[in-house]
C-alpha cells in the first residue's frame, strides 16, 4: 500500500516537474522571440529617404484640403517639436503617411530607426498656410546648453486655393530640451549672437534651361518627377510633363501652343545640401574664362556656354572672389530627377553651387569629367547661390 502511494507521489512529482519544464522553456521561448523581435524592431528603417534637414512642400485642392482640416493639418500641434524616441517619431510617421495618402505627394523623410534615437534626438519643423503660398526658409540655428535656437525667414505669395506647407528635420542632440526662435530685433539672443549660429542655405535652383537634340525629328516627352518643387516654368509646366517636337540642330515646336522654343525653362526649391569641401576660388574679374574652361570640360557647346556665361557673369563678375562648384550629376538626379520619353542616348546636366568671397580662401580643387556627346542628346544647366 506504501509502495503504491509513494508511486503516486513520484509520478505527481515527475508530471508537476514536466509542466515546470514546459513552463520554463515556453518562458524562455518567449524572451528570445521577444529579444529577437526588439532586435527586428532596431534594425528596422522606415523606407523613406532624404537628409538631416531639407525642405518638403505639400498642397492640396480645397476639397482634398477639407480631409485634413482637424486630423492631420497642421502637421505638428506646434511650430516645433523635439521627438527623443521612436515610438513618438512612429506616430508622425503615420501622419506624414496620412498626408502623403491624401495629397499623393511625394513627402519624404531621412531614415531614423530605434538605434538613432539611443544618441540622438530629431528637431521637427513643420509650417502650413491655407490660402497662400508660405515660403518657409530655415536661415541658421544655434545651441547653448539644452536649448537650440532656430532662425527662420518668411513670405508669402499668391494664392493656391489650398495648403502649402514646409517640413524641415534636424538631428540635434540628446541633451536639447528647448527650442527658441531666433529675432534679430530682441535682446534675448545676446547669448546666442547671429554670429555663432551654423547658416543653412536652403535656396532656389535658379533659370535650367533643357536643350534636346535628337538625330531627326522626335516627339519628345519631358518631365520633372519633383512637380511641387517647381516654382516657376515656361512654357507652363503640367503634370503630363512637356511635350514638344524637337529637330536635331535644338529647334523645339510646343505641341500644346504650337509655339517655336529652343529651351524649356523651370525653376525650383532646392531639397540637396550645398557642399564647399572642394570646388574652385576664383578672383570675379577672371569669371568669364574660367567658366569658359569648366563649361567646355563639362560638355556644353559654344551656345549653351555662352548662354550660361551671359546669364551668370553679371552676378559673379561683381565679386572680389566667387567660390564655384559643380553638383554631381547624383546630386542633380536627387533634386530633381528627369524622365524624357524616348530615352536620351546622351545626358548632360551641368548645376553650379556659387557663393561671393571677399578674400581667397583655398579649396581643395574639383575633378571634373567629359560626358561624350553621342546620339539623342539632352543638356541642362542652371545655378544656385549658396546665400
């Protein structure tokens, strides 16, 4: 009788055992895909793209401007907001994503994951204006202990009957808390003078004009993949693109208006960082044939160059110095990529970066590469001054 009751016993002891194992081991189960799921969770990246700051326009008509009015404009519940970890960054996400779904927009945003937000913290800007067009340049910014100060430029133009709007996203670090903005005209900012502050020059690409050349007569189909950074064009850009009969010697005929052209012509924001790591100083008396030199390395012909040279060389002509870089063709795709149908064999598209010295300062000097002209060819040039 003993004898069986101590059976009984072992086997509860050995089953209370199992179910402890079984337990035990479903725990263990569950930290790892825990521990395997925060890890997934850290490496993953959001599948946007862009910078540490850069300008994002978002518009819509009135009635897609009606879906967003109490939900999702504007964008931030204030001016600025500092976001110090990634769940709360997830929650703009999903509304920058809301936006994006309403305005089909193409709004884009640099890639922040979990580890980013470990050492660093994101400074958002975000401002919107229902019946005008708000240009919102961010001029230069400036930290002391925890407090960052933000200097911005303002105006408005015309009326697009909707929103139009500016982000801009600056990784700051973790030790900021506030944000103040910078006012020229107020004693507040004796702590923080103009002078120290870290300039932004966040500007406008200014006159490209495009050139196409195919080797007979073409109907050709142009378009700027960034419509709503295109600030002015001629003739009026649409979101068909342009489309134009073009003749080998540049002749172009506008199917629309049937007018004669030799260009088309636009303007835009820029969204790419100036750089001035390498480039070029040159004395303003010495311009012209140094762009003379440059432009002809660069693959434009005697007309394009001159037209280039003409347009420029008032403004640059007047300095003591000029620093001089020329984007990479990277860099152009990225602010404003092309899609021209038919395909060019030959794609030529020359951006310079200037910026008035009023002494040498010695850079180190760009490479620049010969692009051969072949086939159905297409040239594009403009500038931007870095302010």
């Amino acid at each position: 009788m003993n004898e069986s009751i101590q059976k009984k016993r072992k086997s509860v002891i050995w089953i209370i055992l199992l179910i402890l194992l079984i337990i035990l081991i479903s725990i263990i189960e569950f930290c790892l895909f825990k521990a395997f799921l925060n890890n997934y969770n850290a490496n993953k990246k959001l599948s946007l793209d862009g910078y540490h700051y850069y300008t994002n326009s978002y518009s819509s008509d009135l009635e897609e401007y009606e879906k967003l009015k109490g939900d999702t404009s504007p964008i931030l519940e204030d001016k600025y907001k500092i976001i110090d970890n990634y769940n709360d960054y997830e929650e703009f996400y999903k509304k920058l994503s809301n936006i994006k779904k309403i305005l089909k927009n193409d709004i884009k945003i640099k890639e922040f994951d979990r580890n980013f937000f470990k050492n660093n913290s994101l400074l958002l800007i975000a401002e919107h204006a229902d019946s005008q067009v708000l240009y919102c340049n961010l001029k230069c910014i400036s930290t002391q202990d925890d407090t960052i100060t933000v200097g911005l430029n303002y105006s408005k133009k015309g009326d697009v009957g909707g929103i139009e709007g500016v982000i801009y996203y600056i990784v700051i670090d973790k030790n900021i808390k506030k944000v103040s903005e910078y006012n020229s005209n107020t004693e507040n900012n004796t702590k923080n003078p103009k002078s120290n502050f870290q300039e932004f020059n966040i500007v406008n690409i200014d006159k490209p004009i495009i050139y196409l050349y195919p080797t007979e007569e073409t109907k050709v189909n142009v378009k700027l993949l960034r419509e709503e950074n295109i600030t002015c064009s001629y003739p009026k850009y649409n979101s068909n693109g342009w489309n134009v009969i073009a003749n080998p010697n540049g002749d172009l005929i506008d199917i629309d208006t049937n007018r004669k052209l030799y260009s088309l012509y636009w303007e835009g924001k820029n969204i790419t960082t100036p750089k001035m790591d390498e480039g070029f100083v040159i004395e303003g008396s010495k311009t012209a044939k140094f762009l003379e030199d440059k432009l002809s390395i660069l693959g434009l012909n005697d007309r394009e160059s001159e037209e280039f040279i003409i347009y420029w060389l008032p403004q640059l002509e007047k300095n003591k110095y000029n620093f001089i870089r020329f984007k990479s063709l990277d860099e152009i795709n990225q602010n404003m990529p092309l899609k021209i149908t038919p395909t060019p064999d030959t794609i030529i598209r020359v951006v310079m970066e200037w910026k008035p010295l009023d002494e040498y300062t010695k850079v180190k000097e760009q490479k620049l590469e010969t692009p051969l002209r072949n086939g159905f060819t297409v040239v594009e040039w403009g500038a931007t001054k870095i302010e």
